[in-house]
C-alpha cells in the first residue's frame, strides 16, 4: 500500500486506517488482538480508538475504555510501528470532567488514555466533538498545547466539527499562537457526501488532513444490502439496528447508480467506494471497522493492486 504524509507532520499513514469501534463485543479481546497483529504485519499502520469505545455493549455514559485496553495489550510490542489517535469528548462517567473536552477533561482522560494504551504518548489525540459546555476554545486548544510540550501527546485533531466549527477553532489558534490541528475526522462516504460542499475544501485550503468514518454508510456500500431484501444475520444493521436505522429508497436509488458507476468501471461496489473515495481532497487516510481478518484482507487487497 502507498501510504500518504499528513500535512505539516512528518507522520506518513496507510490509507486504510483501523477503526476499534467493535473491540470488545462483538470482537472479543483474543480475536482483536489478533485482527490487530495482522494489521500492522499487513502494512496498516495507522489504528483509531477512542476512551469511549466498547463495542455493542456500551450504554450512554458508560465508563469505556475497553478498546484501549485491548490495544494495550496488542501493541505491546508493536508500539513504534503504529500512528495511534484516540479521543475524548463523550461522556463516560458521572465526574463534571467525564464529559466534553475542557481543559480538565483533557488532563485526566489523556493520563487515563496513556495508561490503558501501556504508552507513554499518542500520535494523533481527536477532540471527539464540539465541546458541550461550550468551554472556550482558547482554553481547550491551550491545555492541548501543554500535552504536547510535555510529550504526551505529539498533534492533535478533531472529528464530527463543521465546517463552521472547525474554522472558528483554526482561527482562534492562529489568533492565540497556538498549534493548529493536523486532521479532521469527519463522518463520509459516496452516499453522504454533504462535506464536499465546505469541511473538505476547508481542508484542502488549509492544508490538513481528513481521515472520514463511515465510508461504507454502514455496510450499505460493501454490496450485502440490497432493496427489498432482509439484512444479512451476521450484518451491523442485523446485529445493532438502534445504530443503523432505516433505509430509505432515496439511498437505494443513489446506491444502484453507485454500483452501475463501479461496474462501468470493472470495479466490485466495496473497490469503488474505497479508490473513489482516498481521491478525494485532503483525504489521507479511511477509517475501517471491521469483525474479522478476511474483512480487513479484502480492504488490503484492494489498495496492493
């Protein structure tokens, strides 16, 4: 795979990222582990996580943690030939600082972070959503600034800001000369491509990376669902519906043109989606969750042709 430099970095990624969302259930800690070897032996050397993940098991608020500690173990010896992100910003406990990324929050989840992951930095630490008690951002990016002064962390980024959101943040970094993100983290794919129209010209302009979720609009775009049809029993949609939702025949009309446009191309609808979607500006690198190796296999296959 060819890997891509993030911008104003000297950190270079694999495009295909993995994403640990399911660690823990319905990926049970061995088989993780062991998704997680393959990976990095595979070329994937970029692996997402967050404080809050826990697989299908966890409820609002829920403490987390789960799939960093499984990532704790996995890299072990593994830790200098990975780019590792986490995050902090959803809720996960009943403290003040549990929740949101205040300055607070970011010195007691980031120590919290470091010891689950056995690491004494982080590559990429994502503010995982606008703050919800509206701290100021100066504040917020200025306790960021002290993490990477101390070496705990080496950049930081954002995911799920708008447009609007994130341009506020940069501008408040160049006014307070304080470190600007490095990349973004936005929910995308070839169905739900609102960012086109301002986050990734954004980025492109400003020169920072994006790393999208949900490229394949939860599963829509890997060719197992089709109109009419029940989803799959080993499915996201079959095994998490209150995640998923329902699908409209709006999204069944974009993805038949979708897999008219791949067979034009002599391409599966899974090929086309990921080719058509690393082009993209400022696009660096696709986050992926996936349950088994033969999954994150065909991912790999894909970009080694």
């Amino acid at each position: 795979m060819t890997n891509k430099k993030i911008p104003n970095t000297n950190i270079e990624v694999s495009p295909v990222c993995l994403g640990t969302m399911t660690f823990g259930t319905p990926v049970a800690e061995p088989e993780a582990i062991k998704l997680t070897h393959w990976a990095v032996e595979h070329g994937i050397n970029f692996i997402d996580t967050a404080n809050m993940y826990e697989g299908y098991a966890r409820t609002a608020g829920s403490s987390g943690g789960v799939a960093e500690e499984i990532l704790g173990k996995a890299l072990s010896e593994r830790r200098n030939k990975v780019v590792l992100a986490t995050k902090l910003g959803n809720k996960v406990g009943t403290a003040p600082e549990d929740d949101g990324t205040s300055p607070a929050a970011i010195r007691k989840h980031l120590d919290v972070s470091l010891k689950r992951l056995n690491t004494d930095y982080i590559d990429i630490y994502y503010l995982h959503k606008p703050d919800v008690n509206n701290t100021p951002l100066e504040e917020i990016i200025g306790e960021l600034a002290q993490a990477i002064k101390s070496g705990k962390i080496r950049y930081y980024g954002v995911s799920n800001y708008s447009a609007e959101q994130f341009s506020e943040l940069l501008q408040v970094a160049d006014k307070n000369n304080l470190p600007r993100p490095v990349i973004h983290q936005p929910q995308y794919s070839l169905l739900n491509t609102d960012i086109e129209n301002d986050l990734l010209p954004l980025c492109a302009k400003e020169d920072i990376a994006v790393a999208p979720y949900r490229i394949l609009q939860n599963g829509l775009l890997t060719g197992k669902y089709h109109r009419g049809e029940e989803a799959p029993a080993d499915s996201r949609k079959a095994e998490m519906e209150s995640w998923i939702g329902e699908f409209s025949d709006e999204i069944f009309d974009k993805l038949e043109q979708l897999e008219a446009d791949a067979k034009e191309k002599g391409r599966t609808i899974l090929q086309h989606t990921l080719l058509e979607t690393i082009e993209k500006p400022a696009i660096v690198s696709l986050v992926m969750g996936v349950k088994r190796i033969d999954q994150l296999k065909d991912l790999v296959d894909i970009f080694n042709q």
